[in-house]
C-alpha cells in the first residue's frame, strides 16, 4: 500500500497507524474503500478477512486450537512472548502438525485419482474441505488447518466480521469485530505454484523447523473441485509457516525491512453492527448464501 492515513478526521488510528476506528458505518465504508484504493500495482489485489473479535490474532485454527488446548487460555488473550516466539515452540506445532497431516490423516484414494484424471492438488481438497466443514475434522486431535480464509469480496469478510454462530444460526456479535486489508502486491510473488504435498515434505525440512523458509503462501490453485460454500465465499488461502508470530507479526517485520505498508486492520464497532447487518441483507449475504447446503 502507498502510506496512507485515514481520510476523515473523525476516524481514530493506533500509533502505528495500522489500526483504524471509524465513527460510523458510513464511515467505515468510506475509510475501507480508502484502503483499497491505495493498494499497490496496476492490478491490484486487495485480500480481505473477517473476525468477530477485534482482539483476535491472524493465527490458523490449527495454532490457536494447540495453544487454547496447551495452555487453556483464550484466543483473545496473548501468550507470553517468551514462550510464543521461541523456535522450540515453532517445531512444537509444526511435529504436532506434521503428526496431524501424515499419520493420522491423508486424502482419500478418490482425491489421488481426481489428481491424476484432473490435475487437483488432492491435499488442497482435503484441507479446504476441513475448512468449510470443520465438524467432519479429527475429534481426538487438536482441530484445524494452517491455512487461514481471506476472500475477494470485502461484503464476505464484512458478514465474518458482524456475525457469530450461536448454536446452529448466525446473530450478531457483541464484541468489537475487526475487517483486515491484506496488500497481497505489496510483499510480493508469495502465490504458491506448487502442490500443497509439496510443502508439507519442506516442513520436514531443517530449514523450515529453524524458523526459515517461513514466510505465508497464497494458495488458490486453478483447477479446484466445485463446492458451494467456496464458491459463494470466494476464498483465497493464506498458509501460516511461522508458528512463533501470528501473520501481522510476520507482517509488520517485512513491513520494517522493506520500508513498505502490507496490510491495515479496521475495526467495527459493535455499537455499528446492526447498520452492517442491514447493508449485507441489502447486498443479499444471509447466512443461507455464505453457507449454503
């Protein structure tokens, strides 16, 4: 992104200017489109990402699960960074992980098939079906991926922003939600080309488990078997690769060595949630069109 501050007055911005806290829906809107419009390159690609809790990290399901699981505490409280950001740590979640996607568990023999007769990348559909359908993961094992759902579509993430699930329905939030701009021009050819077995074998690797070779990929493979939430969604996958910082982490560090701005992270008051609930009926994001059956 090209530095940017917010373009109201009345919007609020952390020091570091990569928080901002507009005062109205109205101006939440006006602030995002502000964003977007300073994104880099001549064909720009802004990614967004919703959360319900503004105090949440951009840490996988996969990470913040083996920490709730490891040290019982919730995601909105930080671990020590003693603890997080030590490599013993890294290749803790990273065995643990690998013991997850190459013992417990691998892709049906249908997915290999589908691979040969279509060029899939069979681990891809696998993990991108957990994705979307986290009840069918493991159920004795810690649950998630490391790949974390960004989209295309700024409604979509807004809708991950104002809504929760409560039982099996979506309602409204309470807390403070957070709307994440990823500059994905800004750091660069980060797009994975390769297949997702691929990596995991690198994971194996000494370079990878000391902390190396850990910088997020994009995966959004060409040929993907058609499912209805994914397409509805329009998904695009960050992978997690460095397990002792969450991706702004990651982040702000590339941000220091390039001299350059990556990502910016809105926050939607809660006190504004029933106005984006009215605009994404408007726009027709219902629980029923982001989750169909």
């Amino acid at each position: 992104m090209i530095p940017i501050k917010p373009k109201l007055t009345t919007t609020i911005s952390s020091p570091d200017n990569r928080e901002w806290i507009p005062d109205s829906f109205k101006s939440f809107l006006l602030e995002l489109e502000h964003i977007i419009s300073s994104c880099e390159g001549t064909d720009p690609l802004p990614l967004f990402r919703g959360q319900t809790n503004c105090k949440w990290r951009l840490d996988s399901s996969f990470v913040r699960n083996f920490i709730q699981k490891t040290f019982s505490i919730d995601q909105s409280i930080h671990l020590n960074a003693s603890i997080r950001q030590s490599i013993f740590f890294h290749r803790l979640i990273a065995y643990a992980f690998l013991f997850k996607f190459n013992i417990l568990g691998k892709p049906h023999k249908e997915l290999f098939d589908h691979e040969n007769l279509n060029g899939i990348d069979p681990w891809f559909e696998f993990i991108k079906n957990l994705q979307q359908y986290p009840e069918e993961d493991y159920p004795n094992f810690i649950k998630g991926t490391f790949l974390l759902d960004w989209t295309y579509s700024k409604e979509v993430a807004l809708y991950f922003a104002t809504y929760t699930n409560k039982g099996s329905e979506r309602h409204l939030d309470s807390n403070q939600g957070a709307l994440w701009v990823y500059d994905a021009v800004a750091t660069g050819a980060t797009l994975q080309i390769g297949k997702l077995g691929d990596i995991f074998k690198k994971m194996q690797e000494k370079r990878f488990l000391n902390g190396e070779k850990t910088f997020p990929l994009l995966f959004h493979p060409k040929v993907q078997i058609a499912q209805p939430r994914a397409k509805n969604q329009s998904p695009i996958y960050i992978a997690q690769m460095n397990f002792c910082f969450d991706l702004a982490g990651i982040w702000v560090q590339y941000e220091k060595q390039k001299a350059k701005k990556v990502f910016i992270k809105l926050i939607l008051k809660n006190s504004l949630k029933k106005d984006a609930a009215e605009y994404l009926t408007n726009k027709g994001l219902t629980e029923a069109s982001i989750y169909p059956v």
